[in-house]
C-alpha cells in the first residue's frame, strides 16, 4: 500500500543509475514493516525518491469533466464522497456508452470482423515476446517485468535499448484483442487485463520527461501506445468480464497521465507525429476527460504545423529518410482518421490532410522497379503501392497515385522516367517503369535532420529490376561495430580519402538539415531518352580534417548498351599525397575476379560486370572481413540472422594533386555474358575507349573541369551520340 497517497497502489522506477534493479516498492514496504530498526527506517526514507504512484482518485475524479450529463451520477456520488459508488457508476457508464463511435464496435464483438491468430495469442499467453526481431520467453508465462532486456549483457546479443523501450509499446496486444473476440477463450482477455494492470502500476508516469535507457516512458512510446494498442485493447476488451472494474479505473488513469503527458513533454521530428496522432486519439476517445477539447485542438495544430514546415516542397520529410517518412506519413493520417471516426473533424486545421499528396506522390517518383523505395538513411522495406493504396481515397483523382496504387496495372505510367527531387536533392535515373528495368538512386542530398548516415554521393544500383548494389538501411539500432559500420561511409557506395571517412556536421538550428560547407555546389541533373546525366559534390571533412573535395558524376547509358560511367574527381586541400578508394558494396558471395573486373555470378538472377578504367587502380574484394578496425562486405539487415556476407570491391588510386577514379557499371541480364575486351585509356586517362566482343563499343571522353561525352556503337544498331553537363 502507498502509504503517501490516496491510492492502494505504487511502483518504483525500477532502474538505479540507469541499471534495471529489483522492485524498490517491495522492498520499500519490507524496510519499513522492519522499521523497528532505526537503519532500515532510515533507508527507506531515503529510497522515497524513487517510488511513484498511481495517479490518486482525487487527481483523477478532477479530471473528469463532471459537469457533463452523462456523469450526473458519478458527480453525485463523488460529491458525496462515496468514491467507490462513483467508480462504478463511472464503470457502468463506460461499460455501456455508445460514443464517440470508434473503428468496431466495442458493445458487441463481431467473431467474423476479425481474423484471430490462434498460435500467436497462444504463444503471447505461454509468456513469448518478441521486439526489434529478438525473441524472448518470460519464465512465469504473462507475468511481465516491463524493464526487462535480454540483450543487456547478453553473451548472445548486442545490447539495443529499443528493446525494452518497444517492449513498452505493447504491439501485441491487437493480436491478444482478435484472438478473443474470434475464439471466445477467456485466457486472451486475462491475459491482456493482467498485462495492462502490471504496466499501470509498475510504471507510473514520472513527473519529468523520462527519454534514456530504461525507460518505459518515452515521448515516443507514449505517443505509439495511445496512438495503438491502447485504445484497440481498451475496445476490443470493453465487454470481456477480465476488464474487471478496478481494470476499467486503472485503465482510465493510464490514459489520463498520457495526455497530461504528451501535451507537456512533446519533441519534434516524425516523434511529434506520433505524440500527437496519440494525444488527440486519447482527446477523441475519452471526450469526458476535462483536458479533452484542448488535447485535440493542441495535437491537431501541433501536428499540422510540424508538416506544414518539416514535408519538403518535393515531399520528402526533412529527416530525409525513406522508412521515418512513412512513419511521419502514417501518423499524420491517423490522427484525422480517428478524428473522422469519432466525429472530432473540427478540430483539425482546414486543409490538414492535403499536406500528404505531394508526399505519397515523391513516393512513386524514387520507386524501384521492384515496387520497393530505396533505403535511405535508416530504411526498411516500403511497398509504394501499398502506401498509395492508404492515400488514393483521400486523393481520388491523382493519376499518378491510381497508377501506382493498382500495382501498376491501370492507368499510364509517369510521363518521365528519371527525375531529380530537388528540395530533398535525390536522382532517380531509370530505363523505364517496369518490373525489370534497371535503376539508380544517386544520394546528392544533405545529411537529413535525423537517423543519418555519412554517405553523401552514394549511389544503389537495380539491375533489371535486381537489387544488387545496395545500402542495407542501417540495420537494427544496436550498440555494435556493425551497426556503426551500417551507418558510416565504407558500407556505402562512395569514397574514402586517406582510409578516413565522410564526417559531416550534425544538424544544427542554423542548419537543420545538415547541409554541410554553404559553398557546395548544387547537384546538376540532365535527362534525354539516350541517357542521363548528373553530379553532386561533397566539401565536407573526412575523419576530422576538411581533405579534399570529391565530385561524382554519373553517365546513365539508356539507349543500345545499358550502363553507367562513374567519374570521381578528388581535388586535395594541400599538396601532400592522399589516397582515394572507390567503395562498391553488392547483394551476393559469388562473383568472378578477372584482369579487367570484378563480376557477380549468380546463375538465374541479373548481374553486374564492375570496371575499374584508370590504368593502375588497385583492386580488392572482400566478403564479410573483419578486423580489429575495419569491417568489408557485409549487409546489416533489421532481421535474422541481422549480418548477412556480402560483396564489397575497393578500387584505390593514391598520390598528389586531383586525382580521378573512373568506374564502368555493365548491368548483366540472366545468362547474359559480360563480353567486354578491353578498356584502353588514352589522352591522360580522359578519353576511354570501351571494346566489346561483338563489334560493339563505347567512346568515353571527359571534359575538363566536368562533364562527359560518350559514342555508342552498337553492333547492328545507329551510333548514339552523348554530351553530358556540356555542349555538343
């Protein structure tokens, strides 16, 4: 028993100095039955600080609006001071309320609205539990410790905090709610009415903002569980017997220490769109609540103006990444879904919903033929189609979102093939729209506000539709050399000066988007039908020194022999001698190593031929190295088994002055064999000369100062003729 409060029920922080320690609310209470002892009286005294409360009965009666009809009888009761009659008039009232209506109706469970899965809510009851891919099974079944993590020092895992932290968002519990509305086994809604009272009380909220290791109250979690599972659990569970009436109290607290929460402690960045997608959905949900109207009017607002400034003309999301730009897509829906829902719509700003058009639009304009966006900074899988699919009927008449949203069956594809998204500075270079074409995405963009990665000038390659030359999206967020390497420049397609890596400057409120040197030069972007043509350059330090500048400029071959001509120009600070390497990172373990190049090798799939052209370029290959300081050839993957081998080819130039490496990409159909004869450079390795086997041929000629011209001749085929970033 809290002896300091109204309430019968306390819980500490669980964590001393930011380790997970035993419950110092029990132990609290076994110092102070001993307290006879002057020492353990003393003790307990001085653990006080860490123990916090259930929000007491007075604090939470206050917070009903109690003036509403509805509650007529609850007040009359609570004025009475007859607080358990409140209660349950409170319960009944809630129990039996038929709005605001929500996506299902609560009262009555529909067995065949749902798809219940049986072997998960079963595994779910058993104890198992899974967050960031790593499973783990609590020894006594559903009785959870929500500060518990099994990577913190595990001889298995890396310790990631996130862990613990999801564990706190309670994804599973929609699963629990299906189970036990689709197969009426009581042991689902137990299960769940146990979790959700352990949590309330061993994790009261604290009384500041609480975002580090440990915590089970981060603005970010809060924000998903109210935007989620809570309010499905709290419908999907609303008629079941185990949603005992002490539960329905317990449950109401929670969902009121969240809004006072969220409205106190918001942040910035796609977490705001998940603050308040989950503070207006507990404003919506519970209108009886007294904070109610203005908790929706302030999510609303708040949310409305964090896109208006943070969706970039082009429609990227200033963190300029792939996978938190449907994360800020979702939530930002969301929130006018459960307003349309419960017929909370005016509260929202006039044309809040519009913002997103032009998001899901960008979208389909960076899609890889397999129908997936690229990984961007910290990514996983998106299906484009899918998320066109969420937009088109708020958007019905948008042609390119009906193309797109139909998989690409109906309608006309996009009425461009390349294009260059220049506010977020992304290239898109393509051959076409199909499932087979080939594909690049060059990276000339800032650092993005958050979850960045050091890899300015990258360039992902899908070769006729394969995704071959990649960036793994960062991988899980664990404390590992892997992940720091997945979020660096040698796991990336670009360069390294002097062994040392790219090391932009965060972003700053001067900079928020981490733009870099203010004296960096625009990307340059050019497209035909014959080939494309852009460049991009990074004047930021490597390792901690400003070295050299790199330029990269790409040379997309489209007509008669389909290909790319990569020139990196590096330009050093200082007369000193430097050394340049060429980082070329591929989805496969098999690939054969000639005089000429380095070619993958995988029987049935596409592939890709890799041509150092500058005369004296080393070349190495790794497959999955590592060392004491450095990691080669690896893909960090968000899944099982997480660090998967891979390809990775450094070619290496080294000396004073500029200094160019010049790199020849030959995409591979399945079976299709390279055919190359020979390169022969010429002009002081600025003109290429391109032979193939079968009379065919490619003319390379860089003009100084920038820009490519190339002649293709293609066996049986007209000369095409090319002049990139220049004039004929």
């Amino acid at each position: 028993r809290c002896w300091f409060s109204e309430g019968p029920m306390c819980a500490p922080w669980n964590f001393v100095r930011g380790k997970p320690s035993v419950n110092l609310s029990v132990l609290l209470g076994s110092m102070l039955m001993a307290s006879a002892h002057s020492a353990w009286l003393v003790v307990a005294l001085c653990l006080l600080p860490y123990v916090l409360c259930v929000m007491p009965d007075a604090q939470f009666f206050s917070g009903l609006n109690l003036d509403l009809p509805q509650l007529a009888k609850v007040k009359t009761y609570y004025n009475a001071n007859n607080i358990p009659a409140a209660k349950d008039a409170l319960v009944t009232y809630y129990k039996t309320r038929t709005t605001p209506k929500w996506y299902f109706d609560p009262l009555h469970p529909n067995k065949s609205a749902v798809t219940p899965n049986k072997k998960g809510a079963d595994s779910l009851v058993m104890g198992n539990v899974e967050n960031v891919n790593i499973p783990y099974k609590f020894p006594n079944g559903s009785d959870y410790d929500w500060f518990f993590n099994p990577t913190y020092k595990s001889d298995k895992y890396p310790y990631d905090p996130e862990w613990q932290w999801q564990f706190n968002r309670m994804d599973p519990w929609p699963v629990l709610g299906a189970a036990w509305w689709g197969l009426s086994n009581d042991s689902y809604a137990e299960t769940w009415a146990k979790q959700m009272t352990s949590w309330v009380v061993a994790c009261p909220r604290p009384a500041q903002v609480n975002q580090s290791d440990w915590s089970a109250w981060r603005t970010i979690e809060a924000g998903i569980r109210m935007g989620g599972s809570w309010p499905d659990a709290w419908n999907r569970f609303l008629s079941s017997d185990a949603f005992s009436p002490d539960a329905v109290i317990l449950m109401l607290k929670g969902f009121m220490d969240h809004g006072d929460y969220l409205q106190t402690f918001h942040t910035s960045g796609n977490w705001l769109t998940m603050e308040m997608n989950g503070l207006f959905t507990v404003g919506a949900l519970f209108p009886e609540f007294s904070h109610a109207p203005s908790w929706r009017k302030f999510a609303a607002t708040q949310l409305f103006e964090e896109t208006r400034a943070d969706f970039l003309p082009d429609g990227m999301w200033y963190e300029l990444t792939t996978g938190y730009d449907q994360v800020s897509i979702g939530n930002t829906l969301a929130l006018w879904q459960v307003a349309s829902v419960t017929n909370c719509t005016g509260d929202v700003p006039e044309g809040y919903v519009g913002i997103l058009q032009n998001a899901y639009r960008y979208n389909v304009k960076l899609m890889c033929p397999n129908g997936q966006l690229p990984y961007v900074n910290d990514a996983w899988p998106v299906n484009v189609a899918g998320q066109c699919q969420q937009g088109l009927p708020y958007f019905p008449d948008d042609e390119l979102l009906q193309w797109c949203a139909s998989n690409r069956q109906k309608g006309a594809p996009p009425p461009f093939e390349s294009i260059w998204l220049n506010s977020s500075n992304y290239i898109a270079l393509r051959t076409g729209w199909g499932l087979e074409d080939t594909y690049m995405l060059f990276d000339v963009a800032p650092l993005g506000a958050r979850h960045f990665h050091q890899d300015k000038l990258n360039v992902i390659v899908d070769v006729f539709g394969r995704r071959l030359l990649y960036d793994s999206g960062g991988g899980p967020y664990e404390q590992s050399r892997y992940r720091d390497f997945a979020v660096d420049t040698p796991s990336h397609n670009t360069v390294l000066v002097d062994h040392q890596p790219q090391r932009r400057a965060g972003p700053t409120d001067a900079d928020p988007m981490g733009s870099g040197n203010p004296k960096t030069p625009r990307p340059t972007f050019q497209t035909s039908s014959e080939f494309d043509y852009a460049s991009g350059v990074y004047m930021d330090p490597y390792g901690t020194q400003a070295i050299a500048t790199h330029k990269r400029e790409v040379l997309f071959i489209k007509e008669n022999i389909v290909s790319f001509v990569i020139v990196d120009t590096l330009t050093p600070n200082d007369s000193k001698p430097h050394v340049y390497q060429a980082l070329w990172n591929l989805l496969t373990t098999e690939y054969a190593k000639t005089n000429l190049s380095v070619v993958t090798n995988d029987t049935g799939l596409p592939n890709m031929a890799v041509y150092p052209m500058v005369p004296g370029t080393g070349v190495q290959t790794y497959v999955a190295f590592e060392n004491a300081s450095s990691l080669y050839g690896w893909d960090v993957d968000r899944n099982p088994p997480f660090y998967i081998h891979a390809l990775e080819i450094v070619h290496e130039r080294s000396g004073a002055g500029e200094m160019q490496l010049v790199t020849f990409l030959l995409p591979l159909q399945k079976n299709q064999k390279a055919g190359v004869k020979s390169i022969v450079a010429s002009n002081e390795n600025q003109d290429y000369t391109i032979d193939f086997e079968d009379g065919s041929s490619i003319h390379v000629m860089l003009v100084p100062g920038g820009g490519i011209k190339a002649v293709v001749s293609k066996a049986g085929q007209v000369e095409v003729v090319m002049a990139a970033g220049v004039d004929i």
